[in-house]
C-alpha cells in the first residue's frame, strides 16, 4: 500500500473582534480555503505566519494554537495521513491581494462562510470561535472524504489520470 504523509500549518485570521475571517479563492481548484501551507524547514510558527503572508498579503499574529488535526484515509492501494497544526490570529497590517495561489482573497462573516468550505476548516472555524483547543491530535478518519482530501492537498493529482496513478504508485 501506498503511503502518503503531509504535515501542515493552517492560519485562521480574524478581524480583532472575531466577526469576520480571511479566506482566499485558490487558484489552482477555485474553491474558498483557509491560508496555510507546509512546514518546510522552519518552526509551526514561522511557517503559518509565511504562508498566510504569501497567501494573502496580509501580517499575521498568532494569537492561540488550536491543536493539531490529523487526518488519516486509507483507500484501496493508498493510505492517506495529513497532519495540520492549526493556529488562530489576528490581522494587522498589508493589503489583501491576489498571490501565485490565490485568486481572490477576501474577508467573510464567521456566521456566513461561503459554499464549497471544506467541512474540516468548518471545524477549525467553529473550534476557534468557541475556544476549543486540543492537546491532543482530533482523529479523521473518513474513507471517501480522505480521498477527496488528498486531491484537494496535492492539486497535481487531479490535472491528469498519469499523474494521480504515477502517485498512487510511487515506490
């Protein structure tokens, strides 16, 4: 079985008083996602606060770690583990502007987030808002949506058959 391992960072960036919250239109599926990206080679905390200003042009403040959120798809030939530190912050400064992935980055009301969210960053959304952290990593486990996750995290797959069947097969 094939084996795919992702640890990611995800930025939750609210207006100071919490009503609205930053998303971007991607460009690569064009669906609303929160900011965040991969780790690399820096610290959690380093990473979101890169990724959310390359996503977004706007200054992230971290304000609180949510937790971490692991994700974990088994699916006939592949199994799917997406690890994601989740952190909640504040906006400060910048201009929200299109990115390299990013098409559109605007802000929304927390109580009406737009269709096609992920229902995982609903959870991140809710979670913040009402304060619910983790000390311990919160358990996905859904076979289908784990696939769906793999080809929203890894946007090559989807461009063609070869490059979906090349992943699942990679030694």
């Amino acid at each position: 079985m094939k084996e795919i391992y992702r640890e990611g960072v995800c930025g939750l960036g609210f207006t100071p008083d919490q009503k609205q919250i930053v998303l971007i239109k991607r460009k690569d599926f064009g669906i609303w996602y929160l900011p965040g990206g991969n780790i690399d080679q820096d610290t959690k905390e380093v990473a979101i606060v890169r990724e959310f200003e390359e996503e977004t042009g706007l200054t992230f403040k971290i304000t609180n770690y949510q937790g971490v959120y692991d994700f974990i798809a088994h699916y006939k030939i592949i199994s799917f583990h997406d690890r994601e530190h989740v952190f909640s912050g504040v906006i400060f400064g910048g201009e929200p502007a299109p990115t390299d992935e990013a098409k559109v980055v605007r802000l929304f009301n927390t109580t009406k987030l737009p269709w096609g969210l992920p229902y995982w960053q609903k959870e991140y959304i809710t979670d913040a808002i009402n304060k619910i952290t983790h000390n311990y990593p919160v358990i996905q486990k859904p076979e289908f949506k784990g696939l769906c996750k793999l080809l929203l995290t890894n946007p090559q797959l989807v461009k063609t058959p070869v490059a979906l069947l090349k992943k699942l097969t990679e030694n």
